[in-house]
C-alpha cells in the first residue's frame, strides 16, 4: 500500500519524514435565478512533506515524488507519532454515483422564489506514511452546498452536509430557505441588548472560530481567548470534535500518524481539551488529541449537544432570530471581542410572533460572553458547511440572551 510514498521516504532518509499526499476530485455547481449557470469539475493531487535531517529541515509542498526539497535552518520541526501501524478505509457512498451522473441531483432544483447557491460533490483521499513506521490510506465522500431564496428585497438562506447524498436534504434545504424568505415587512429596532436565536448557520460560523481558539497553536500565540480549565460558556454548552462519525471530514488518522478519536473540547461550558499535535504536547505538558496539522493543530469537525427544547419554543417570546452572518471580524482574540453583520432573514419575534425584518444589523459582542449566555439550545440540530462556515459541523439552534446589536 502507497508503495510509491514509502519509497520515497525510504530513500530521502530523515530523522522525522512525514508525506502526505491528497487527492480530491470535486464538482462545483452554480445555481443563479433556480437554473445551473455552470458546473464546473475539478481533479487535483497534492504532496506535503514534513522532513527534518540534523538542524536542516522542510516543511512544504512538493510538486510530486521526483522533487527533493532545498533544506534549510530549522528551530522547530514535526515530529511523527511512534505508529507501526497500517491504516485503511475506503469508503464507497451513493455520492460516488453523482461523478457519473449528476441528473438525480440537477432536477431537484425548483424553488418558489428566484434561488441562489452552490453545490459541492467531493471525494477526498489521503495518504500518509511516516518514518516512525505508518502508513495509511483513507477517503472520504461529501455532499454539501447552500442555497439563498430571494423574495424582492427580502432573502433566506439554508445549508447542508452530508455524506450520503438525499434528494430530501436539498429539498428541505430550499424549503427552509424559501420559508425564511417569504417572511416580509420592515421593523426598525434600535441599538442595545436582544435575546437573541441563532440559527445552526450563525452557529457554524462562530463554532469554527472558537475551535479555531482551541488550537494549542492559537493559545500559544497568545490569539485564543480560551485558557484550559476555564469556564468559557453555559452548563448547556458541549462542543465536541468528531472525526470518528460519518460526517464529511472524518479521518482515522492526522497527519503525524496518531489515530484521531471523538472528544470534547468544551464540556459543559469547561475548555477541557486543547487540541495538539506532537510538538505542542510538551508545552502543554500532555499528550497529542490526533489533530495534527504540523504546524497548527485543528479540529476535523465539530458538533455542539443538543438541548432539551423545540426550535419553535425558542422563539415564543421577544426574540430577534438571526439566520445567518458574514464579515466576521475580531478586534481582540485574546479577549473575544468581535463582529458579524448579519443578512438575510434578521426577524423580529415579538410574544412569539413574527412582525418584521430588522434589516442590516450586526452582532457586536464578545464570544466567551455570548457563550456564557447561552439559555437553551434546540433538540433539532443541523448539518452544515458553507463557504463562510466551510469547517463541517453539526449545530442546534441556540437562544443567547443579552447581546449587543448595532445597525450595521
């Protein structure tokens, strides 16, 4: 197995040899006005090589197997996980049909409004081999995509992942995208603090920047504003690393070699596990969680727990539900002050009721804060991944009370 890799990492004869090689094959379709303005396919195969030799080093992307790499100076280098062991999984889902024929899919796209978005159809496969002995071989097969309904001035989006592909997860998606949409009228409200939902795309979007913070690499740099030990959210709060599920981004193994495993990362509102590659283990005088990145150490991709309530009773009060969010900017890492404009559907629930659009309204805030304020969080939850939460994730709706709203 990878034969030609293990070749090379014979031969090249390093102290720590890492290789990595990635395949993808990809479909990208645009949708604009409910009709496929492009589909676009897309075949690519990449090599990133980890190489120490004495004080010489490399850490990079090599072009393919016949290149070796110009060796440099190095203070830090990967170190591989002491793993003789072989690893295989390929796994075969119906997406695979999809590269063959995309017609399944293509005619599910009807939409009571003008609909917008992108669908993506990837299978991904990674090779690693080690000098410390392993070698493994893993794919994985994911549809996902969003889509954007747009109702004159008035406009919902929804997303999805998964990896199996199900013409009822795309109708649902449009559906919801539409309903959102289809909710009118303007109501003003001023700067100040809201009970807020945010929906699993909002939730998405602000998860992957607090497992961003979960990074040994992050805390180390002095960009994270979690600290382990700490109580950072809500006792309702869970927020899990997953890659042993069947969701899109799954991996048996990271790329020093360690096999990965489902954890915590913040547990009942506790930052309990920083996640770590070999390197960064001493520092935090602890072991690596198999999330390696060489350099940086991340999450394969995220789930927060369920809570006991329906989505519906999250907005019987005075709630302003915000469907999704970009531009998401910190002005302090350290601290977790940030912003995020809100667009689409920003609806303005008054005693359970829907009475109108807020229009362009951001969320000014900080994100420990809005962790902490978490009231409850929905049973129904989501798969999701998008172009601004491209990280996979599984996410429930979550009432935050008191957050800071201005007007965007």
């Amino acid at each position: 197995m990878n034969e030609e890799i293990v070749k090379y990492v014979e031969e090249i004869k390093g102290e720590e040899v890492g290789l990595l090689r990635v395949r993808t094959r990809s479909i990208v379709i645009k949708i604009v006005e409910s009709k496929i303005a492009t589909i676009q396919r897309m075949n690519n195969e990449y090599y990133f090589l980890a190489l120490k030799k004495g004080n010489l080093g490399f850490i990079g992307r090599i072009s393919n197997l016949k290149e070796k790499p110009n060796l440099v100076p190095m203070d830090f280098y990967p170190i591989m996980t002491e793993n003789e062991r072989e690893y295989k999984l390929i796994r075969n889902t119906n997406v695979s049909s999809l590269f063959d024929d995309l017609s399944p899919l293509l005619s599910l796209i009807e939409s009571e409004y003008p609909l917008y978005g992108i669908i993506s159809v990837d299978d991904i496969e990674r090779a690693l081999v080690t000098s410390k002995g392993f070698n493994g071989l893993e794919s994985n097969q994911s549809i996902s995509g969003y889509f954007r309904a747009k109702n004159k001035e008035y406009s919902g989006q929804w997303a999805f992942s998964s990896t199996n592909f199900s013409p009822s997860l795309v109708k649902d998606s449009i559906k919801k995208a539409n309903e959102l949409a289809s909710i009118t009228g303007k109501y003003e409200i001023a700067e100040g603090k809201y009970n807020v939902v945010l929906s699993p795309l909002v939730m998405g979007n602000l998860m992957e920047s607090v497992a961003r913070m979960a990074s040994g690499f992050a805390i180390m740099s002095g960009m994270s504003m979690l600290k382990p030990g700490e109580k950072v959210g809500s006792e309702k709060f869970t927020l899990m690393d997953t890659p042993k599920e069947d969701r899109p981004n799954s991996w048996g193994f990271d790329d020093e070699g360690t096999f990965t495993y489902n954890k915590p990362i913040i547990e009942e509102g506790v930052f309990v596990t920083p996640l770590l590659n070999n390197e960064l283990s001493s520092v935090f005088k602890s072991s690596t969680t198999g999330n390696a990145g060489w350099i940086y150490p991340s999450a394969w991709n995220l789930e927060v727990k369920e809570g006991n309530v329906g989505y519906e009773s999250l907005l019987s009060g005075n709630v302003v539900f915000i469907n999704n969010v970009w531009y998401t900017r910190f002005q302090n890492y350290a601290e977790g002050d940030f912003s995020t404009v809100a667009r689409d559907a920003t609806v303005v629930y008054k005693d359970g009721k829907p009475v109108g659009i807020a229009g362009r309204v951001r969320i000014a805030d900080n994100l420990k804060r809005i962790l902490q304020n978490i009231m409850e969080l929905s049973k129904e939850r989501y798969s999701v991944r998008w172009w601004d939460a491209p990280m996979q994730g599984v996410y429930p709706y979550a009432l935050i009370k008191d957050v800071r709203l201005s007007i965007a």
